[in-house]
C-alpha cells in the first residue's frame, strides 16, 4: 500500500512537470527580468533542450534503481536484445499506423478533425543546430522520460499485469489529450494511436521479464525510424 502511494505521488509529480514545465520556464526567466521575446528563437530552444534534460536527470534519479537493474540484465545479451527491439519497433510501426489509419477514416466519417501521428523524418531535412536539438529532445530525451514514466510509474502503483498494462496506455493517452485543443469526439479519436503505442510498450515491458530497456529502444527506434519505415511500405 505504501509503495503504491509512493508510486501515485511520483507519477503525478512527473506528469505536471512534464505538462507545465515548458511554459513555466520563460514565465521564470521574465521573474529573472529576461524577455523572452528578446531571445532568439535557437536560443529558446536551447533553453528548452536544458530544460528537458534537468526533467531526464529528475527522472532517472526517482526511477534510478529499476532502470539500472534493468540495464544491466539487458547488456548481458544485448545483441540479441537489440534484434527483439529492432523486431518490436517494426510490429509498434505497423500496428500504431494502421490503428491511425482506422482513428482518420472513422474521424473523417464523424466530421472532426484527426492529427496524424506523424515524426519527421529527419534524414530529409538540413543538418544544423536546430534538426541536432530537435532530434535530442524528440528523439531521446522526451521518449525516453515519457517510457519510463508512463511503465515504470504504473507499474509501482499497480501489481496486476494486465491492469498496468492497460493504464499504461490510459495514462499516456490522458496527458497527450491534454495537449490537443478540439471537442470531446476529436481529443478521444486522437488519442487512441497514444493508447496503442504505449499500451504496447507496456505489454513488451510485462512481456520480457519486466525489462524497462526493450521498451526503451523500441520507442527511440520508433521516434527516430517509424517515418522511414512508413514510407517503405505505403
């Protein structure tokens, strides 16, 4: 009880940082007398980057003790553990595009509005300062704080399987639809490809031994490979 408790109160701490960190940083530097509207807009981003790296560190420390344990069973077979993963990020591909493909067409046929899941691919686009802090934040960094979040988070709250894998999924897509601005149809059509990414990452995480770091390199393998991967097969 006391861990789940525990559990509740460290996910709901994360979760509001991550949701109002970002706009509470530059309300921050204009206390520190900075004008936001005075810094370029590649300095905002950087600011931005340090600013999700702090949360990562945070991260890391509440979870610190599964994630390295968790790591270090991983190494010890990590080529073949990397092939799983490779193998995994393709079925999570497929799945959360055609399960996208389904929320449109359904959405279209209700008359709102569906926002594709999309990442870029950023093998097309220009390499500067921009695309690199783009890709570490989008990349690495938010995928990798909202895995161990939204797993290792439910998981000490729930013991059952099956109903942490669920909330898992239910959680991440709760704080995405926190994000989408449209009437109630909309934000549930919306959400359902998050409900299925991270219900899947949930289910390879109960599935191979309750290890965060399958779950891990299939989402950055999805951030960085899914928009190539797309354009291969359609």
């Amino acid at each position: 009880m006391k861990r789940a408790l525990m559990g509740i109160i460290k996910l709901v701490l994360v979760v509001l940082i991550m949701l109002y960190a970002e706009s509470y940083c530059f309300e921050f530097l204009a206390w520190l007398g900075i004008n936001a509207n005075s810094i370029t807009p590649v300095w905002q981003e950087i600011i931005i980057l340090l600013l999700y790296i702090l949360i990562l560190y945070a991260v890391f420390i509440i979870y610190r003790d599964d994630l390295e344990n968790d790591f270090y069973r991983f190494r010890r077979n990590w080529f073949p553990n990397i092939l799983m993963s490779i193998v995994f990020f393709a079925v999570i591909t497929i799945v959360v595009w055609v399960v996208s493909y389904l929320c449109e067409v359904t959405a279209t046929a209700f008359g709102t509005e569906f926002i594709t899941l999309n990442y870029l691919n950023v093998f097309k686009q220009a390499v500067d300062l921009t695309t690199v802090i783009f890709i570490i934040k989008n990349v690495f960094i938010l995928p990798f704080i909202y895995c161990t979040v939204y797993i290792l988070g439910i998981n000490e709250i729930f013991t059952d399987k099956k109903g942490a894998v669920f909330f898992s999924g239910l959680v991440g897509a709760i704080v995405a639809g926190l994000g989408i601005n449209g009437d109630l149809l909309m934000i549930i059509f919306n959400v359902i490809p998050y409900f299925t990414l991270y219900f899947a990452l949930a289910y390879i995480y109960r599935k191979n031994n309750s290890n965060i770091w399958y779950s891990l390199t299939s989402i950055i393998l999805y951030t960085f490979l899914a928009s190539v991967l797309i354009e291969k097969i359609t």
